[in-house]
C-alpha cells in the first residue's frame, strides 16, 4: 500500500467516529516512508498518531476545529523530534507551551503559531528555536507583543499577523536577524508611522516587504533616507487615504533604489499607481488586484511610464474596462 509515499493530505473535516482511527492506521501503514502529514486534527486523532513508534515525519500541519489540551501536542513533538515544519496556527497554544515544543523539536526551521496569551507577551520560545528560518505568529486583540532581546540568527522571513507591538517592540530583535530577506506585516497595530518603518530601517538583507492592512493611531513619523535600499518587492494593501497619504507612499518608494515589484491591492487609488509609475523607476512586474477605485487611467499611466515593466497583472478591479486594458 503506497510503498514510496511521503506527502499525506485530507483537506476535508472528518466526521465518522471511526475517521480517526482510520488516519491513524493508514499512516501506521506508511510510516516507513512518510514524511509530510495536513489534517484535521482531533483529541484521539493526536493520541493515535503519538503512538506510531516508528514515524518520523519532517513536516505536519494540523488543521483544529475544537479547542484540544496543550500537553499532547507537546508530547506528540516529544516522540517526532524530527520535525523540520510545524503549523499550528489552528491550534492556538501560550507562550510556555511552545517553549516546550522548541525544546522539543531541535532541528525546527519553520513554525506558524497563534498565541493565545493576554497582556504583554514576550515570544521567548524564540530562543528555544535556534534553527528558525521561517516565522509567523497570530496574535489577538488582547495580546501586546515585544521582542526585547529576542534572537533569531538564521531567520529569512517574518510574518506576523493580528499583533499589537508595544513601543520599540520589534527593532532589538531584527538587529539580531541578520540574515532577515522577507517581512509580512498583516493586520497589525502601530502607535505611529515610525514604528512601522523604524524597525525595518538599516535591513541591509532585506528585500521583500508586504504592509497589508496595518492600523496606525498617529498619522505621524515616516521613512528615514536610504532605509530600503536594498527592497524588491513590496506589497501594499488597506493603505490608501487616511491609512497611508500620497505623500508619504512618495517618501516610501523614494527610498527603494532597486525595487522590481509591486503588488497593490483593495483601496488602492488612481493617484497611488502614478506615484508608483513615476517613482519606481526600474519596475518590472507590477499587480493590480481586487483594486475597487482603480480606473483605466491606472493603465494608461503604467503603460506610459513604466518603460521597463515585463509584466502586468490585473485582476477583478471592476472600474477596468476591457477597452483600457486592450
């Protein structure tokens, strides 16, 4: 029975009584070979996998539809120290129990988390994770979240969504990245702009960097000269208006010398693809995607000004008429 399998997936919710035992037993059947496990993860599922003596899985995803105990997850990496990737952003665990995954898991590259403490948290499971080259945390409406002296010396990519950081939360921590290439910023909450670009000033590693629907409280504060030098891609999305002014998307491009890409999205105005057209200089493949306020001027301009642009994606902005893209 697939005598060479490493990759197993069920994307469906299984409902039987029996669905688990089921699972487990098929992957009982492989566990020679198997190294790649997503499913939907319940109680006596996570029971029975445990139990497989001779698994070794380097990656697993666990897709959770109840709120299931902290202690057999920990178990559970306890007896697959193997793994490589973990996503358990599903889950939901606190900060003292992914110290004990950390410590649990010595050779962990990538972890996606949501966390579910309260008040100020320090992600010090960080520390446990020396590995560590892909990182994203889901935080909530509850958790501030500071990195102090957190250090990640083999991290490429930063993503972190739905996290209030606390003042100067960030910047210690990504001086102590140095090999930092890709940050997401999803969702999160800033005092001001300063927080946002201060910590991501002097990257010199840094090259792809997405700010998707990021609140600011004080419209205050900006992009410092030369700090994005280095930057290639850039996402932006929920920015337009009063999150983030013409003026200031103005200073922020000026800064990204060797910037190639550009994905745009949501409340993106005809005003923001100009002073992308007229500021990026070397763009090559620009996208335009669920842009509701854009029009066919966007196009024309891009087409116009954007000499050495390879390739143009626009997708369901529904003030684009064909005409315009003809």
């Amino acid at each position: 029975l697939c005598p060479r399998l490493k990759r197993f997936r069920i994307l469906a919710n299984l409902q039987r009584g029996d669905d688990d035992r089921n699972v487990a037993q098929f992957l009982q059947a492989v566990q020679h070979t198997v190294e790649d496990v997503d499913v939907y993860l319940t109680a006596d599922l996570l029971r029975y996998v445990t139990e497989i003596e001779q698994l070794q899985l380097k990656r697993i995803s666990f897709r959770c539809i109840s709120r299931l105990e902290e202690l057999p997850l920990v178990s559970f990496c306890q007896a697959q120290w193997s793994i490589e990737d973990l996503g358990i952003e599903r889950f939901g665990t606190t900060n003292a129990t992914l110290c004990l995954i950390g410590t649990s898991l010595p050779k962990l590259s990538r972890i996606t988390v949501r966390i579910t403490d309260d008040g100020t948290v320090l992600p010090s499971f960080v520390n446990t994770m020396p590995r560590l080259k892909h990182l994203k945390i889901n935080g909530n409406s509850k958790l501030f979240m500071t990195f102090g002296t957190l250090q990640s010396p083999h991290l490429t990519q930063l993503h972190l969504h739905d996290v209030r950081l606390a003042q100067n939360g960030l910047k210690p921590y990504l001086r102590k990245c140095p090999t930092i290439c890709a940050i997401i910023l999803e969702y999160c909450t800033f005092d001001n702009w300063s927080e946002v670009f201060g910590p991501l000033e002097q990257l010199p590693t840094l090259r792809h960097l997405e700010l998707v629907g990021i609140v600011v409280k004080n419209n205050i504060g900006g992009p410092t000269a030369g700090c994005f030098a280095g930057l290639r891609s850039l996402k932006l999305s929920y920015l337009a208006g009063g999150d983030m002014s013409h003026r200031m998307l103005a200073a922020l491009l000026g800064q990204c010398g060797q910037l190639e890409e550009v994905h745009l999205t949501d409340r993106v105005d005809d005003e923001m693809v100009r002073i992308v057209g007229g500021s990026v200089r070397g763009l090559r493949r620009l996208t335009m995607d669920r842009c509701v306020c854009l029009t066919d001027a966007s196009v024309e301009h891009v087409v116009k000004s954007c000499v050495k642009l390879e390739q143009l994606v626009v997708r369901d902005c529904m003030r684009i008429t064909r005409s315009g893209l003809s």
